[in-house]
C-alpha cells in the first residue's frame, strides 16, 4: 500500500479473536470510534460482510461509502472501497500476527483520498487518527470479551 498510514499494537489476545472481532463490521458502532451505522449488504457463502455500506462522522459532515472485504482467516482481511460521493480511494487491511506468549501483534494500513478538497498532510493526519483510533478499540473491544 504506497503512501498510507501504517501503524501496530501489541493485543493480549489470540490471533482468532482479533479477527473474530475486525470481521463483525455489524458491530463496529458498538467500539469504533466515529463509526455511526453499518449495513452488511452482501455477504460470503461462510456468513462474512462481503460487502457493507458505512456512515461515518467526517470533521464537516457525515461521510458515506461501501467497502468490499476479502479475508484470509485469522491472519489478515482486507477492504477496497467502492468510489463514490464522499470517498474516491480507500484500502485498508488488518494483520494478526500471533506472537510466542500467546498475544497478537495487530499491524493496520489504510490509504484514503476523500472527493472533496482538503490538504495533503491533514489528509495523513486525519489518516493517523483514524489508525490509531482503530487499534485501540479493537484492543479494548477484544480485552472486553476475552475477559467474560
């Protein structure tokens, strides 16, 4: 992924419950930050989002776009939005690379281009934001039920 925001975490978690977690896009309202609603619009032959329309909260207003996924279970899902109104480009992938102690190291890339103007490095800050935001709800979310 030339020119995206890379980033990774440490996660006291199995490899199979981070992905367990990342896949159900359902519930990401429920744990990742800015995320407002999502809807499973179509899905793979074994129950997994194929593809899901996401309303996110954008710095000036709500943005709207698809994302098709692909998975390789647990190791790694990645997305490619469908261009549309608000998003012209959007890739992204989770890794899960489960480490000797038991724990996962979670590496996140995302690229972005928005269809309305904004400048390139808030772009990437906004890009970091999001990343990083991302690898802490997924962390907190998993921790969360690791523990029940």
């Amino acid at each position: 992924m030339a020119e995206s925001t890379v980033q990774s975490i440490e996660i006291s978690a199995p490899a199979e419950l981070l992905f367990e977690v990342a896949a159900d896009v359902e519930r990401y309202p429920e744990w990742a930050t800015g995320v407002r609603r999502v809807e499973v619009l179509e899905r793979t032959p074994d129950g997994m989002a194929h593809r899901a329309h996401f309303v996110v909260e954008g710095m000036v207003k709500e943005i709207e776009y698809d994302l098709v996924y692909d998975y390789d279970p647990p190791r790694r899902m990645s997305w490619v939005a469908e261009p549309g109104e608000d998003i012209t480009l959007m890739e992204g992938s989770y890794d899960f690379k489960p480490l000797e102690d038991g724990a996962t190291e979670v590496v996140y890339g995302l690229r972005a281009e928005i269809a309305f103007k904004i400048p390139g490095f808030l772009r990437r800050q906004v890009e970091k934001q999001i990343v990083g935001t991302a690898l802490r709800g997924l962390r907190s979310r998993a921790e969360e039920l690791a523990d029940d």
